[in-house]
C-alpha cells in the first residue's frame, strides 16, 4: 500500500475533475448550495472557499469564485437554503455568516472549536455544536443563542433531517432530537459501534440514522421500537489487516478506492455531481504527515446510472441501501 503523502500515490482512481486552486492543507468539510452548482470547502489553513462547478454533459469544470478565513482551522460549513449565505465553524470558536459577494461577520462563539454548523429552515435557524459539549440555536437578528443544549461530551458529527435531528458525540454517545421540541433529547443510545465516531447521517424519511466509526464499520439504526429487528451493522474500508475510518457518509452511489484518506464529500442539489476531498486526515497522527510532500486535491465526479442504483439487501424484505460511505 502506497504511503500517506507519496506522490507516486494515485489519488484519482475514478478519472474525476479535480477542482483548479484547492486547499493549502486538508479539507475538514464540503456542502453544495442548494439552490445552484456553488461548492464550498473548508480546510486546516483557515480558509473557507467557493467554487462554481460547471457541467456539459458528463464533463465538470470548476472555476474559483471568492473565499474567506477564519482566525484558525475552519472545521465545518452548510449553506442557507436559499443559496445565497454560507455558516462555517472553526478552532477559533466563532460561528461566521457569510453572504456570497459581501463581507463575513461572526454569528456567535462557543467556548471552545466549533465543529458542525446545519441551517434548520423550518426554524429559520442556525445550530452549531461544539467541543464545549454544547449544541447552540442561532436566530440572525442576534448574537446570543437562543438555546444552550447541553450534550454528554464534546460534539463529534450532527445530521439534521427536520424534525430528525441525531447529534454523535465523544464517548459514542447518539443523541437524538425532535426539533419540534429541541429543548430536549428524545432518545439517547450508546453507539452501536464499539469505537469512536467519526459521522452521522439522519434518514432522508427521517425514521433513522447511519452512524460511521473509526473501525471501518456503518451502523444502520431505526428510532421506532418496532423497527429495532432491521438494526444491523456492516464492516466497510478494510484491505487485508488495514482497517480505515469511515469518515463521510451520503445517500447515493460508490466509486473506485483512492489511495489516500477522503475526509469529507457532498452531492449538488439534484445529485447529479459529487465532490470528495483527498488528503491527509491525520487518522495515524503526525509522524505519518509528510508536509514536503502532500498535497490536498477535490474532486468533481458525475454519477452514473450503474453507480446509484441501489442494491436489494438479503433477507430485509428488498430494502434497498444506496449509501455511501468513505474512507480512502
């Protein structure tokens, strides 16, 4: 297996686009506007970058449209779902509100790096979850939170399907809300995973969640009681005795292993594109991180019908699983 960093390494196995002036350092998180072809990446040099992605036919194209910086890594970014505001998070425990063609201005802060951001528009709201254990509700209008939730430990992964919200914490913790209620959990469950968790995802029909774990291994969980039979969890990411975090999970197809960590990715509006990150995740620490040598790339890809179809499951009733999980 090729090493971390090398540059003999093949780090497009699919043939995607890569997109032209990407990241300095890894790439923490990426989100397509809702609304149009815009991409968004944020990286451990602080910035938070837009593209516009362009396609004919089956060809991608990219082109650098603006950008902005945090004072320290920028971890996390979602879009307002009318396409025209962009949050992002970061070490520097600011919570930022970026109008695209205007200038950045702090929302609010945690008390320590804030590391996921999700626009609730059925709220008409922010909320931000931070590694002080806490979740925060954002109405624009004003700088206090409208709402401190307190979490069990520090704030992992968050995946916001209205009213389903699931929040991953430190400790395997799985905290569940309905935000017709969010003042309080409606369920919290210990992972299904035996090790830390690196992602979640919230059902699109809202009735579960995906949750992905360092051990290379997607846990598949149901919220109705009823439903718990059809629980399982799956090994992913593995080569030999190599195991891999999972580290970004999606609701549409899978590609071509890369020979380097995809830490984080994200499909357009109508799914008809994908962008993945590769780069160094800092998964083996950094003595295995060569700064001489690696380099950050992220990728355009056109899903193809082959790719998304989803696959009937064995013995679950012809349940289909069209998930897509990634590690390397």
């Amino acid at each position: 297996m090729s090493a971390f960093g090398s540059t003999l390494a093949n780090t497009n196995p699919n043939r995607s686009t890569e997109v032209v002036h990407p990241p300095t350092d890894s790439v923490s998180s990426l989100c397509f506007s809702p609304k149009a072809n815009y991409l968004v990446a944020t990286s451990w040099d602080n910035q938070v970058r837009c593209w516009e992605v362009m396609r004919n036919g089956t060809n991608l194209a990219s082109a650098a449209k603006a950008a902005m910086s945090h004072d320290q890594p920028a971890l996390c970014s979602t879009w307002k779902d009318d396409g025209t505001t962009v949050f992002s998070g970061g070490c520097d425990k600011q919570v930022k509100m970026w109008p695209l063609g205007g200038n950045a201005v702090t929302v609010g802060t945690h008390d320590a790096p804030v590391k996921e951001v999700a626009w609730i528009p059925e709220m008409n709201m922010l909320v931000s979850g931070g590694w002080d254990k806490t979740l925060r509700y954002w109405d624009l209008r004003q700088q206090s939170p409208v709402h401190v939730q307190q979490l069990p430990d520090r704030c992992y992964a968050l995946s916001v399907r209205h009213p389903l919200m699931v929040v991953g914490t430190a400790d395997r913790n799985l905290v569940i809300y309905n935000l017709q209620n969010p003042q309080a959990e409606f369920k919290k469950i210990g992972s299904p995973l035996k090790y830390q968790t690196r992602c979640v995802a919230a059902f699109p029909d809202q009735q579960g969640f995906l949750v992905g774990s360092i051990e290379g291994r997607v846990g598949v969980h149901h919220l109705d009681d009823t439903q718990q039979s059809k629980n399982f969890t799956f090994k992913c990411h593995r080569e030999n005795t190599d195991i891999y975090s999972v580290n970004s999970l999606n609701f549409h197809p899978a590609m071509s292993r890369c020979s380097q960590p995809i830490p984080c990715s994200a499909f357009n509006n109508d799914g008809s594109i994908y962008a993945y990150a590769v780069c160094y995740d800092w998964s083996k620490g950094a003595e295995n991180h060569n700064p001489a040598t690696a380099k950050t790339y992220i990728y355009l890809h056109a899903p193809q019908e082959s790719e998304v179809k989803g696959k009937p499951r064995v013995n679950t009733g012809g349940r289909k699983r069209n998930t897509l999980s990634h590690d390397a």
